[in-house]
DNA sequence: GCCGTTTTCGGCCCGACTGTTTTCAGTCG
C-alpha cells in the first residue's frame, strides 16, 4: 500500500511550491489531493489499476498522471523538478509553528538558509531581524518553536483521543462552572472521534468573553499561554503538553462556530461552497443574506437552511456525507445510548484491576443489561492467565453473583489464546461450559496469523473473534494478516467480529469494520477494559463505529439480552 | 491544479491574532 507514501510527495511538491510563492490554488490543490489520498480506504495502486485515479475528489487530470508515474517508475518527474532548488531538509523546517513558507523562502532566497544549522546561525547572527516585516518578538517566537520542533524532530505527534479525554472533560468541567458560561462543547478531530487528535477545541457560550478567557487562562491545567484575544485564546495544557483551542461566542452564533470548530476542513469548505452557490454566506457567526443573519443558533437550524439533513460530526470529512444529506439519504447511525452489554474485561483473576463485583455494579449503574467476563487463557502467563482451576473458581463466583443481582446478566467468558498450531487454549470440556469464548492472538505475530486465525474461526467452540488486526495506533503495525480473507472466512462461519474500543487498539478501524459490515459480519464493540473506565472506551467504540457509517443493527450488543443470547449461541 | 445547480473558463472558504506596521502581511485553524 503506497497510500502514504504517495501522499507524503504530493504534501512535499506543495510545501515546495509555497516556498516559490507559486500560485496558491495551485498549492492548495497539490496539498488537497495529499490528504484526499491519505485518508483513503482504498489501496491506491488498486484504484489506479481497476478504475480512475480521478474518482479521487482532489485528484484531477494533472495529479493522476503524475501519480500514476509515480506508481510505475517508483519517480515523479513534478516532484523532482519542483525539488531541484530545494533542499529537502528546508522543507522540513516549515513544521516549525509560526515558520511559514513566505519566511521560510524568503530566508532561503535570501540569506541562503538550506537547514536547521543555518537557520539558527541567521537567528544568531542578526541577519534574520533585518529581512522586512521581522522584529524581535518574531524572532523570539521562532527560537522558542525551533526547540519544540528539535523535541519531536519533525515528527506530527498525535495524542490518542484515550489519553485526552480526562482532561477535556476536566477542563470542560471548570468552565461549566465560570458565571456566565451557559454552554460549552468540545470541537475538531475530538468532537469527531477521531483515533487521534493533533490539538484541541473547546467552545463556550457566553458574553462575557473577558472574564471567561482570564478565568481560563488561569485554570492550574494551563501550562502557557500561546496567545489570547477577544474570541481566542490557545493554550499549552500541563502535562500533555497538548495545544488547547478556546473560543468564546454569544448564543446566536454557537450552532455556527460548533460546526466550523468541528470541521472537518473539506466538510466546511464543502459547506461553503454550497452554500455560495445559493447565494449565502457561511462564517464561524452564522449563515448570511446580504449581511443579514438567517441562520447561526444551531447546527440543525444551520443543516436545515441549507436543505441538507443534519450530519453527524463523526462523518463529517467529504466523504459523500453532503450528497447524501442533500438526498435525505443518510444512515441513522449507531447512537451512543443503544449499547446494551460488553463482553470483553478483565478482572483480577488474571491483569485487570477490579474484582467482578466492581464491574458488575458500575455496569448496571450503567444500565447495561449483560456483561461477559473474559480473562486471559492460560498460556498468556505474561497476563497472569487462568489455570483451568482459577477458571472454575471463577465461574462459581459467577454464579454466586448471578444470583444477588437480578438487574443484569453475567456471563462466563474467557480471551482464549489462538496458539501457533490454530488451536484454542482449554479443552473441548472447558469451552463448552462458558457462554462464550473469545479467541485472540498474542504472541508468535509472525506465524502464519491468517491460517490461525482462520482456523480459530471454524473452532464450534469460538464466539468472537478479538482485536482482528493487531495493530497498536501509533506503535505497531498489526499482524501480518490477510485481513479480507479472514473477513470471508468469519462470514462463512457466522462468527462475530470484535470493534475492539480500548483506546490504543481501536481494532478492527473505521475501514475495515465498514468493509466487514459490507460482508454482512456480525460486529460487537468491546472495551477490552482493565478497570472502571471501560465505559469511555466504550464511547471511543460507538465512535469508530459512527465513523464507518454502521446502524444500531450491525452491532451485535445492542440487542436485548434474549435476543443477544441467541446471536452468541455457537454452533456446537 | 481542480471543478461544474452561472459546466471547459474563471473562480477557488473565511476570519482571528500577532507583529510590525500607520493599513497590512504572515500564519494558523
């Protein structure tokens, strides 16, 4: 898959092309096309063979050909020619924040800087403060992201949305509670579940934006304060070390900010253009005629205006989402409150952090009607995994628990191993007692993981199968897996997929659950979950979900308890 | 370079904040 790979040139011919102060539609259409092909489902060699490059929005005559090329000869003949009189370690240094290409060319034309050694010598040296437009505060800025960037080295750090979400909510919390906040919501990728986020959005609906963005700017959570002004303030978060965004709006504008702060930027620009066309203004303040406002309060006020059903913000990237909304053709999308039960946890009898009892409470506080117990199997002894001795210990408890509450259903599982031959971790007699049986790979990655898994999945035995994938988001790649063939395998079988929610894993993703609910696979979101917070990876689950466009009716979990009894029902 | 509810040319989303400036350019989202 040369996705990326052919993305990262396009980014480069734009950010190159910047730096000559090309045309700039010409820039943005290069760095369109980049993130359109980045964000591709599809394998774009694949595309390129079977159909046209130019079904790609974005990618039009010019770029197809170019990439085509690419594809072939393994060169761009655009790329090599915008980049002939650019070093590309110059390029790099457009990540530095406040370092845009009209400074950094300049920089280059004239004073001759080729990398980061020769930008800070400039810096030092004085020669920088004389080019036009330049002072001393700019400079100081720069030196100050200059370290920032050396911290990461050019690399886009991404925070998964798991490790975000405390503080968001924390801080949500604090401005809940400044007088004269009447609302405040998250926005950007977070609003959007997306698996990462690069920064974060917070919007608040007050007329006091003063006292809201002191109060803010005082907040123990705020590390340093980037900038602050009437409607914006950004700030560093302590500890994260995440940029948060705060804005501040009055009443009738924040259904329009919402939507403009939630992007995503092709959405937005999409919006616009539409709305254009009509004859409307769409700003951050609300939808315009002739500088009059019609529209702004809220989103579905917004939505409505322009005749276009509403659109969820997990679906809003260009993806067809507009047409669809223009149609009335949009899916009602799985809702965050349909999840009835979750079957993958863990408990102290192998590496999870609560006893049973604990889970079970939390879950009926919950209000989930069942919840599936499933430690590690045996051989995962890095996890503490149960003996078949613990196992039955277990499923006593269980049974005891069963008895003392009536309000939900505890059901005995296990996260059995698929071992390197493809066989399961306990015998025959042991997995015929549960109610249901998980089969997961966890080590051996490299042998022969298709055929186990597949394997696993003819096993009368298996109910679900885990984490298909393997990948860790950001860490590892995931098992080498023949994804669409264990896909056709566990449609043959009727055996039930794993969205699996916890936070680094986020397995199967947006793409590939959307492809397995394609294949007419049945799909359940578990959390995977070690402790109490299983109930916001659950959220992170319905939002992969929402994200590959699935109904309530393609999860397995939000069936009632009878009815989901019967769709774990194995076939031996 | 892309694209079409003014369709093969002529547009292309829009505004806030900052710094260096007396009116604006650069950067960011």
């Amino acid at each position: 898959m040369k996705n990326h790979e052919v993305a990262e040139i396009l980014s480069k011919i734009a950010k190159a092309l910047a730096l000559k102060d090309e045309n700039f539609f010409k820039i943005r259409a290069y760095s369109r096309a980049a993130r359109a092909i980045k964000d591709l489902p599809e394998d774009i060699e694949e595309i390129s063979k079977k159909e046209s490059l130019t079904n790609i929005p974005g990618v039009g005559e010019g770029i197809a050909k170019k990439v085509k090329e690419y594809l072939e000869t393994g060169k761009m003949s655009k790329y090599e020619e915008v980049t002939r009189d650019i070093p590309k370690s110059l390029l790099t240094l457009l990540d530095i924040r406040d370092l845009g290409s009209k400074t950094l060319g300049a920089l280059h034309k004239e004073l001759g800087v080729e990398n980061l050694d020769d930008l800070k010598k400039v810096i030092e040296d004085n020669s920088f403060q004389k080019l036009e437009g330049l002072g001393d505060k700019s400079v100081e800025k720069i030196m100050e992201n200059i370290k920032v960037y050396e911290k990461r080295m050019g690399k886009e750090h991404r925070f998964l949305i798991g490790e975000v979400m405390a503080t968001v909510d924390q801080i949500m919390k604090k401005l809940k509670e400044v007088d004269l906040v009447s609302r405040v919501a998250p926005a950007g990728s977070y609003r959007r579940m997306k698996e990462t986020v690069g920064d974060l959005d917070i919007l608040v609906e007050s007329n006091d934006n003063r006292k809201v963005m002191k109060k803010f700017t005082a907040f123990s959570e705020v590390k340093k304060v980037l900038e602050s002004g009437e409607t914006k303030t950004s700030v560093v978060v302590e500890g994260l070390d995440i940029q948060m965004d705060l804005r501040v709006v009055p009443k009738e504008s924040f259904g329009a900010a919402l939507m403009y702060f939630t992007g995503s930027k092709d959405h937005n620009v999409r919006i616009r253009s539409l709305a254009l066309k009509r004859g409307l203004k769409v700003n951050e303040y609300g939808v315009f005629r002739n500088d009059t406002m019609v529209a702004g309060k809220t989103e579905e006020e917004i939505y409505k205006f322009l005749n276009l059903q509403f659109i969820p913000p997990e679906i809003r990237e260009d993806r067809g989402e507009v047409e669809k909304a223009m149609e009335g053709q949009l899916p009602k999308l799985l809702g965050y409150g349909d999840i009835k039960g979750n079957l993958h946890t863990h408990t102290r009898y192998s590496d999870g952090e609560n006893t049973i009892r604990e889970l079970v409470k939390k879950s009926i506080e919950f209000g989930y009607s069942y919840l599936g117990i499933s430690d590690h199997s045996k051989t995962a002894s890095y996890a503490n995994g149960l003996s078949v001795n613990d196992l039955k210990k277990q499923c006593d408890e269980i049974d005891k628990l069963n008895k003392e509450f009536d309000k939900i259903r505890i059901l005995k599982g296990i996260e059995c191993d698929i071992l390197p031959d493809g066989s399961l971790d306990y015998d025959e007699n042991i997995l015929k007692s549960l109610d249901f049986v998980i089969g997961a790979i966890h080590s051996n990655f490299k042998k022969k993981v298709t055929q186990r898994m597949e394997k696993a999945l003819e096993n009368p035995y298996l109910t679900i199968l885990a984490h298909p994938t393997g990948r860790l988001i950001s860490k590892r790649e995931g098992y080498d897996v023949d994804l669409g063939s264990v896909l056709d395998k566990a449609s043959k079988e009727g055996k039930i997929l794993e969205i699996n929610a916890y936070y680094d894993r986020l397995d199967l993703d947006e793409h590939n659950a959307r492809e397995a609910y394609k294949k007419g696979i049945k799909l359940m979101i578990n959390t995977d979950a070690h402790n109490l917070r299983m109930f916001d990876w659950m959220i992170l689950g319905i939002g992969i979900a929402r994200r590959a466009w699935l109904p309530s009716s393609a999860i397995v979990n939000t069936l009632t308890l009878k009815d989901f009894l019967k769709a774990i029902k194995r076939n031996g």
